[in-house]
C-alpha cells in the first residue's frame, strides 16, 4: 500500500491548494500533484449580464489582478464592439498595467518569496515570513513594502482606486489623467527605480547560494508562449502571440489571440479545479508550455528599454538556449518591474497622454470578443459571447495560473523525487516543494473555474475531525 504525504495549505501563495507525494514502498516519491481545491466558477455568473458590466465584474475576480482582468475584458468588449480605444485610452491602459506590474511582482518577490531567498529554505517555519525578512533584513523589507505601494499609488492615481477601480470600459476608460498626477507620478520613479536596481545587484549576487534550487525548480523543456511587439520585444498590452520551444526555435508566430482555440485546447484532471491548457499540434499533456516572467523574456528578442535590455542580456546568458529553470522567475519580475519603470518614463512623455478623448461610443456590432494581455503572472485570455441584447450567453477564461498547471504539477515531482528522502524528511524538503510552486507565483483566485464536468467532492466530518461520509462526484 503506497503511502501519501500532504503538504495543506500551500503557504505564501494567492488561494487555497494541497500538494499530495505518493511514496513507494521504499519511501521515495513516486507522484506528486498540485491540487487546486477552491472553485470561483466566474464563466457561469456572468451569463446573463450586459457586456458593458464585465470590466468591472471580472476585476473582481482578484484583489492582486484585478487591473489584467479589467484590461483583458475590456479588449473582449472593444471586438465586441468592433472599436479601437482613442490613443490616449491605450497609453492610459498600458500605464495602469505598469503600475499593476510593479505592484504585483514586488508583493510575489518580496512577500511571498524573500523569506526563502533571506532566510533559507531550511530557516525556521515560524520566522520565513515578511515579519522575520523585516526583522532580520529591515533595509530590503522596507524597500519591498514602498516598492509595491509605489506601484500601487500609480494604479490609484490613473484610475482612481488602488483596487477595483471599475476604470476600464468597453471602448476605452472613463477619465483622463489629471496633470497633477502625472507630476506626482513622474516624482515617485526615481525612488523606484533605486530599489529595483540594488535589488537586482543583490539577487544576482546571491545566485550561487540555490543552485540545487535552480537544478531541480521545474527545470525540464517545455514550450514557452508570450506576447510581443512588431519587433519582436517584450510586450504587455498589445502584441501578438509567440511560441518557442526548449531549444529556442520560434515554433509559432504573430498568432492573433483571438485565434487562441485553434492552438490551446484544455483538459481538466479530476484531481483539480484547475484547467490544463496545452499547445494544441503536440496534444495533451505533450503540448505542456509556460507564461510569466521568464517565458516572457525567453520568447522576446529584448525590451525595447535601455536598462531592461541590458538585464534581459544577462537573463538570457544564464543558458546557451532559453532559461528553464523556474527559479529563474523570480530574476524576470525583477527585469520586468524595471521594464515597467522604463516604460512609465515613455508614456509620461507622451504628448497625447493628458487629452480628454478617452473613450470610444459604439453599440455591439459583433456576437463575440476575445481580449488578451500579459497579466504579471503570464497571458490572460477573455472570451465572450453574447446575444442580440448584448446579454452574455457565454464566457471563458484562460488564466496564467492555468497555463502553467502542466509545468507546476511536474515541477513538484522534480523537487520532491530530489529532496523528499520520506515522511520523514526535514521540513526544508517540503518547503521547496512548495517553494516551486511559489516560484511560478500562482493565483488560484483568477484561475479556478469551469470546463465540461468539474470534480466536486462534500467531505462531512464530526467535530473531533473523524470522517462521517465522503461523497465525489466527476
């Protein structure tokens, strides 16, 4: 009889999930899953709705991507109605979108993952969190804390609010840019960029201290798919689709996201609420590929921005061909919030960034919209659907966090087959079971929702914890 170890909750991750370890007889991991065990179930409640409402509605999703999924669901609703946002819309879009960058991958590096990085993968379980990185680091704490409030003030400055900001409508936005917050947001990238850069210093630095870490972190070939510019640079906002495979070959390009069904299809496992997308001319599960931040510089022939150039030139020095390693995600967040910095000192600049046509006015003159961004995690896809009224019949949502389940799923057999010598190997081996999970940064809120027949299981248990009745369904 083999023996099962589960690691609940995943710590230090957005949403609720289990790792189970299926030992042999011997005690060395034979299996290992990453089971998402919430359901949000977002494609059903919007049906039904007017599409104008799904900005709004489907922000809510998240309170870390609320700004990806008013952007991705904008975009569906700009094809629905068959518009393009005035210019001043589009850079006030991609503005908010650096600041949700900014925001976001400083909350996954410094929040979620220093504790491991500052304090060991085997330091304490009581101590690995933000209070002990801030205990025994204060100076890099305090830049991760005003890092992501810069990030945060940037998003509240465009759109009014830090979270939820409803900002994001079919056709464009819904108020421009105040001059004093340009200012004000002009004042704050100084600072940002500091801590970006001592931080990359620093974690360069340290590099050689995980090296079993980056040999076993989900460090295996898959494809990688991203979004990029006409040059071929990274992109967040509007772009086209690339795919490359282990060696670097361009597998896949310009694919127009709105063509997504025709090379992502998706499989549900009954293990989990989580969808397993795969690239569709090699099938399931062979077509396993990633997103997020080290895809996104695999995929991309640069940056387009001077300092972030010059990182993504290390970055991809790090291997002959693209970077494997998911460990390597927490380097890119790091590149990318520099990107976004950069990128924030372009449009303020921009001459049509103040101007007060925002939004374009349209009636529906389509029954469908895709929309698609790169989200801090990887690409988000909206798919909408609607009828004669301009009511939603249908809708799905394919979600970084899903992108990735293949990988994340095979990532924790790599590292528990490496370091779980057994049910009783030290705490530190299931850390880093946990810690590749975190390393892909997931966000299980945004992801977790519907495709054919979900698994549903109703566990009844007496108060002393004892099992009465254990009902599956799917």
């Amino acid at each position: 009889m083999s023996e099962k170890i589960t690691l609940e909750p995943v710590t230090r991750i957005e949403g609720h999930a289990t790792i189970t370890i299926t030992l042999e007889d011997d005690g060395r991991p034979l299996d290992a899953q990453f089971r998402v065990t919430q359901f949000r179930g977002f494609e059903k409640l919007c049906e039904g709705r007017p599409y104008y409402e799904m900005p709004s509605i489907t922000e809510r999703i998240c309170g870390i991507c609320p700004v990806s999924h008013s952007l991705a669901s904008g975009k569906a609703c700009d094809a629905i109605l068959g518009i393009h946002p005035p210019e001043t819309a589009q850079l006030l879009r991609r503005l908010l979108n650096c600041g949700a960058f900014i925001q976001s991958h400083a909350l996954s590096f410094f929040y979620l993952s220093s504790p491991d990085l500052l304090l060991g993968m085997d330091g304490a379980p009581d101590c690995r969190n933000i209070v002990g990185v801030a205990r025994v680091h204060p100076d890099i704490a305090r830049d991760g804390i005003r890092l992501r409030k810069i990030g945060q003030q940037i998003i509240e400055l465009v759109s009014g609010k830090r979270i939820h900001a409803a900002w994001v409508v079919p056709g464009g936005v819904n108020a421009a840019l105040l001059p004093e917050h340009r200012d004000e947001i002009r004042r704050m990238l100084p600072e940002a960029l500091a801590i970006v850069t001592r931080t990359l210093t620093t974690f360069k630095q340290s590099l050689g201290k995980y090296r079993e870490e980056i040999q076993t972190f989900a460090n295996f070939p898959t494809f990688f798919m991203g979004m990029v510019d006409a040059e071929g640079n990274l992109e967040h906002t509007d772009g086209r689709l690339r795919i490359i495979d282990a060696k670097g070959h361009i597998v896949a390009d310009g694919l127009a996201p709105q063509d997504y069904p025709q090379f992502i299809g998706e499989r549900v496992e009954n293990f989990s609420y989580l969808k397993s997308p795969y690239y569709k001319p090699m099938g399931y599960p062979d077509g396993i590929y990633r997103v997020g931040p080290a895809a996104r510089l695999n995929v991309a022939g640069g940056c387009g921005t001077k300092l972030a150039d010059q990182e993504w030139a290390e970055f991809r020095e790090l291997e002959r061909g693209p970077v494997l390693s998911a460990f390597y995600n927490h380097y890119a967040r790091l590149i990318e919030i520099l990107f976004s910095i950069e990128t924030i000192e372009k449009l303020l600049d921009s001459d049509a960034l103040l101007n007060s046509r925002v939004r374009a006015l349209a009636q529906p003159n389509f029954l469908e919209g895709v929309g698609c961004v790169e989200a801090p995690r990887g690409t988000l896809i909206h798919h909408y659907r609607i009828d004669e009224n301009g009511l939603m019949t249908w809708a799905n949502l394919i979600v970084a966090t899903g992108h990735n389940n293949l990988a994340m799923n095979r990532g924790v057999l790599q590292v528990a087959k490496r370091f779980v010598t057994g049910p009783d190997a030290p705490e530190g081996a299931f850390n880093r079971v946990e810690a590749v999970i975190r390393a892909f940064d997931p966000c299980l809120s945004c992801s977790t929702h519907a495709l054919g027949g979900m698994p549903l299981r109703f566990r009844f248990v007496r108060p002393d914890g004892t099992m009465i009745v254990d009902i599956g369904r799917g």
